[in-house]
C-alpha cells in the first residue's frame, strides 16, 4: 500500500532524540531513511542507559524504527566522497549539529547542492544558524529554561519544573517533519531543494502562541499556575476520594451542567460565576467550592455523573494506564515491532498518530543494528564489491 512519503530517501545524520524522533516520523509514513553513523559506537542513544531489551537502548528502540543503518566516516575523504555519491541519489539530508560541523564534514547545504541541485537540506540546531549564540551547545533542559516555558510550569511558589516531556526537543523535531514535508511539496512545483534552518529554542518559543499576546496586549507575564489555565475557571486538575480529576469548563455552557452534576444546580445561572470573566474574579473561591464537592467521591464515580452530563474532564492517568487504555489500543497507538535480534517477543511502541484513509503503517521495520545495512546499500545504491568494502571497512571508513 503506498505511503505519503514513499520514494523519497532521507539520509539522515543526526544523534540523540531531537533527530532520531523527526525522521522515525517520515520513515513511519514511508520515506526510505538512511541513519549514517561513525563507526565507532554510532548514536550515542544506542548506550543510553538504564533499561535495555537484549542488548539494545530502550531510548533508541523508541525511536528509530523504519530506518537502516550504515557506518560512513565523513571526517576521512573517502568517507566523504562515498557519502557525496550516496546525496546523488537521495532527496533530504538531516542533521542536527552545531553550525560549522556540516562544512567541515563536506555535508553543508551549498556543497551538497552543487552534487544534486533538487537536495532538501534540514538543519536541527539548539539556536539555528545566526544569532549571537548559535555556536553554543544545548540539551532540552537548556532549551525549556531559555524559552521562559519553564518559568510558568509547575505549582505556585515552587522552584521552576522541567516540563515532563522533552518538549525542547520533541518540538524541534516535529517542526522538522513538517518543514522537509512543505519543502518537498515545493520542490514538486519548482524542481528546486532547498535549506531549512531550524532553531529548537524558535521552535519551542513559537508554542507560547497566547501566552506571548497576553504579555504584549496586557502585559501579564505569566507565573506558575500547576493545572490551571491563565483565562478559564474551573480548569485545572481537582483532588478527589481517591486520585485527581481534571475538568474543563473552557465555555460557558459547561458550567451550568458541571453544577447540575455538583449538586449546586442554584449557581448555575448565579451571575456572580456564570461567566468566564466573572469565575475568574473568584478563581479561589470556585475552586474551593469543586474540590470540596469533588473529594466527596471517587475518581470512577464523578466520571461516570460528568460523562453523562457531557463535562469535558477526564482523570488524571499513570503512563502504565494510558498504555493499556481502550481508547489508544483501539486505535492501533500501541503496536508491535519486530526486535532488531529477530527473536521473539516483538516489541511494544508507540504507533504513528497521523490517520489517512487508504495509509497503514504496519508492519512497522525494528531499528536497525548498527551499520546493518552497509554493505546492502553501498553495494546497492553505489555498486561497491564485496573486496572493496573489505578494504573500506579494514581502513576503518566504513
């Protein structure tokens, strides 16, 4: 069944998580990706420890399925000229090193367009190409903290808290999916690749959308508020009998069916809570009055009342609930993969997200051992022998 993305060939260059989740996203919706890595030890992700499933990171497993691996030493002439035949042949080259790295290596944009025009080149930097920082080095942490997104995430009069998710990260990578995905659209319409320069600290700052129009309109710099929303009340999560649950009144129609449900039906209509602007007035008061009632009943039997009522809210869930839960299995969010050994049991992942009629993504390839595929690939793609890649191999380039 043909994908989105088949025929097109992803070499991708990458390490860590900020590129090995972006291109797992275009191999899941068919691009051929090519993971060239050093030969000596490879991404660093595949020792990343603590958990391994026979011999192999948890951390990488969960994000390099739909690849193949070949080890290429770009830092050695042969290795780059053998990397510069393979850009023939390939449409993306994704990287995510700091500016510089890629023209020492031979694999910067202007170079490898003068070796094939059409090529679609994604840089994934910590601050991009310009700017008075872009040769500083950073993780996610680093990233979170300079976005102010870390300094309005957590509870009230606490220290500043990591967002749980590598948002940093993960932001960069799928701003990068639909950055090559628009540039290979365009190169459809012009024949012509192009440089995409991408910044996870722009990408992570883009996500304040409001938040950033509220400081400029009203100059309200956001502060700590745990689950709680800066412009609606009731929404946040509330302590119950036995765990938390959260509510979400976003619209006024809500709430008047959320006091039905409370047993304060006479509120519903009081004009001093029956409006967005006029709850949060009284935000204190309001959520005094629900995790009163709240803590009255368990988590099951709330749930039950505000389904009924037609409440948005849902319960506050472990990652080991959400991955048993109807909802996502049903869905096919939770597949199974083949390991990289080929011995059973399969296993357990994430499934891909995006729902097309006509496109199934099983069966989903393992990620690749390293440098599994080099010698099919070079063999394939280039035309090397069986004696000429011994010889690259005992030089230590391949």
């Amino acid at each position: 069944m043909k994908q989105p993305l088949d025929g097109v060939r992803v070499l991708d260059l990458s390490r860590m998580l900020t590129g090995g989740y972006a291109t797992m996203l275009l191999g899941d919706l068919g691009a051929e990706v090519i993971k060239i890595e050093p030969p000596a030890g490879g991404d660093p992700l595949r020792t990343m420890p603590p958990h391994f499933d026979r011999g192999e990171s948890a951390y990488f497993l969960a994000i390099s399925r739909n690849k193949k691996s070949v080890t290429l030493d770009l830092r050695k002439d042969a290795g780059r000229t053998i990397f510069h035949r393979l850009v023939e042949q390939a449409d993306v080259v994704f990287d995510n090193f700091r500016p510089g790295v890629l023209q020492r290596l031979g694999a910067d944009y202007l170079t490898l367009r003068e070796i094939h025009r059409p090529i679609v080149c994604c840089s994934n930097s910590t601050y991009g190409h310009t700017g008075p920082l872009k040769d500083g080095p950073g993780f996610d942490l680093v990233i979170q903290a300079l976005s102010g997104m870390m300094s309005y995430t957590g509870e009230p009069g606490r220290p500043p808290t990591r967002m749980g998710a590598p948002m940093g990260d993960l932001a960069g990578s799928l701003f990068a999916a639909y950055a090559i995905s628009s540039a290979l659209y365009a190169r459809e319409q012009t024949g012509e690749g192009r440089q995409i320069d991408l910044s996870l600290l722009d990408c992570l700052v883009s996500l304040h959308t409001y938040v950033s129009q509220y400081y400029w309109v009203g100059d309200q710099v956001p502060t700590p508020a745990g689950s709680g929303h800066m412009s609606v009340v009731p929404y946040r999560a509330y302590r119950t009998a036995d765990g938390y649950l959260t509510i979400a009144v976003f619209v006024d129609k809500f709430w008047k069916l959320l006091c039905d449900v409370l047993g304060t039906s006479n509120l519903g209509s009081d004009e001093r809570y029956a409006t967005t602007a006029a709850r949060l007035e009284r935000r204190a008061e309001v959520d005094e009055l629900i995790e009163q009632r709240l803590a009255t009943k368990t988590n099951a039997a709330w749930m039950a009342l505000l389904q009924d009522a037609g409440v948005p809210a849902a319960p506050v869930l472990g990652v080991d609930e959400v991955l048993a839960h109807p909802q996502l299995v049903s869905r096919d969010m939770i597949v199974r993969v083949d390991h990289p050994s080929g011995e059973p049991p399969a296993l357990r992942m994430l499934g891909n997200p995006v729902r097309q009629p006509g496109v199934h993504h099983q069966p989903y390839t393992p990620a690749p051992r390293l440098g599994q595929h080099t010698d099919q690939l070079l063999g394939s793609m280039l035309g090397l022998t069986a004696s000429k890649l011994a010889d690259l191999r005992g030089k230590n380039i391949i």
